[in-house]
C-alpha cells in the first residue's frame, strides 16, 4: 500500500513567508519574483505590504514573463491604532528593478520553472515619523541598505526522476544598522551560506539567502519513505519582527527583500 501526504520542511514552518511560499504555489510548473513583500502586526491591526514589482506566470502554455520597474518609492503607514500620533511606517527606496518568471510548459515527461529576481540599488527604513505639527525626526529604529541585490529560484523534473530544485541570493553590499542590532553597523558582500543569520535577537532576525522548501513525503510499506519537492522559495533578505520596539510602538510580522519562487 502506498500512502501520500503533504510535509511541510521545517524551514517552511520556521519561516515568515507571506503565505505558502509564495503566490505562484496555487498552480503545478508556476513562478514567481518580487521585490518587496511583507505583513505586519501591530496592536491587533494587520498591515499589508505589497508584492511589488511582481513577475508571475504559470503553464500551461509556456511562459516568460518580465516586469522591469525603474523606481519604487512609498511610505508604507504601519496601522497601529486611530489616533493621531507617532506613525510607525515603512520607507522604502528602490532602483532598476527586473524580476523575471518563466517556465517551460508541462512536456510529455519534464518541465521546469525558474523565478529571479535583481534590485540594482534599495534602502529600506522601519521607523516612526512624527505628527505634521511636530517636525521631529528619530534614528530608524532598522536600515536596510543593498547595492546589486539578486536572487532565483530553479525547479525541474525529468520523469521518472523526482524533481529537482536549486537558488541563491547574493549582493554587491548589503549594510544593515539601527537600535534594533544593538546599534551595530552589520555589512556582508558576495554570496552568503543557505540560511545565513547575520543578526538574532528576541524581537528581529534578519537571514540571508534563507531557503524554503514545500515537499510530499510519499510512503511505501514495507519499503521507506521518499522526499519530493514540490516547491522551492529563495529570500534574499528575510526579515522577521516579534514584538519590535519602535519607540514604544510594538510591531511584529516582517518582510522580504528580494523574493524568487519556482515549483
């Protein structure tokens, strides 16, 4: 007897994001890359952010779809509560973005799909502006900086192989500073190892290159069990917030920089 269910890796579980790997994970041989996405908590009210700049497609027929977008500026007001105050709010400051998804269409016995994703140049600020009638400003609570931000994600099958999937993200520069890593002016150039932590903390964890997998387990009995990747997301910067003190505001949620999926 051969018995089947859905497993979702412990990355996948461990992971913030945004909903199931991904739009592009609805339809079998899909992808998907987007620049900026990102859910955020805050005193009971949720906050929605994005996707920007999205590149989605899925088969059949084949597909091969770009979205290049020379700019993206906003000033993403995080709902706290309704009155008039403190604002905690999401500014973000991109340059040159090209995502980019495609697929080969589902073929006789193989199809693959790939998602990727560049930022030329981004900033992004998690902070607090103050009310029109009072011209104060504060250190961001978090700055996010990056210089020749990439990142793709690649899935293939080959019957009867099971399927295949691979990714990666890297920067020119990525320079991360503000109260909420302890002051610290982190910095990282090149290709980072799948999963890297560079900062940790009980209110922010920010990954690098984070890596997430959906998979069947598909069990035979006597026999063993088998791993099938179904899905596969690449971040290039994942950042996640439980209960972040922005000066007195508590957010939780978080974002994504760079996101590529292919399944």
């Amino acid at each position: 007897m051969t018995k089947s269910y859905i497993f979702l890796a412990p990355l996948v579980a461990a992971a913030f994001s945004f909903g199931a790997l991904g739009t592009a994970s609805a339809a079998l041989d899909s992808s998907e890359a987007d620049a900026l996405v990102g859910q955020f908590t805050a005193n009971g009210y949720i906050t929605k952010l994005g996707p920007v700049a999205q590149a989605l497609g899925a088969a059949p027929p084949g597909f091969d779809e770009w979205n290049r977008v020379p700019s993206y500026k906003s000033n993403l007001s995080i709902v706290y509560d309704t009155q008039p105050g403190w604002q905690p709010t999401l500014i973000s400051n991109l340059s040159l973005i090209t995502d980019h998804a495609a697929g080969s269409g589902i073929g006789i016995d193989s199809f693959g799909s790939e998602g990727d994703t560049r930022i030329d140049g981004a900033s992004v600020e998690l902070t607090v502006l103050a009310p029109p009638n009072e011209p104060i400003t504060v250190e961001p609570p978090l700055t996010i900086t990056a210089k020749g931000l990439r990142a793709s994600a690649n899935y293939s099958v080959v019957v009867p192989q099971s399927a295949k999937v691979n990714g990666t993200a890297s920067f020119t520069k990525l320079t991360v500073s503000g109260p909420l890593v302890g002051g610290q002016v982190l910095t990282y150039e090149g290709t980072p190892p799948k999963d890297f932590v560079l900062y940790s903390s009980p209110e922010v964890t920010i990954t690098l290159n984070h890596h997430m997998e959906e998979a069947i387990i598909t069990c035979v009995f006597p026999g063993g069990c088998k791993v099938i990747p179904t899905a596969f997301e690449v971040d290039a910067v994942a950042v996640t917030l439980t209960n972040a003190d922005l000066y007195g505001k508590k957010i939780s949620g978080g974002f994504t920089l760079g996101r590529a999926h292919a399944q």
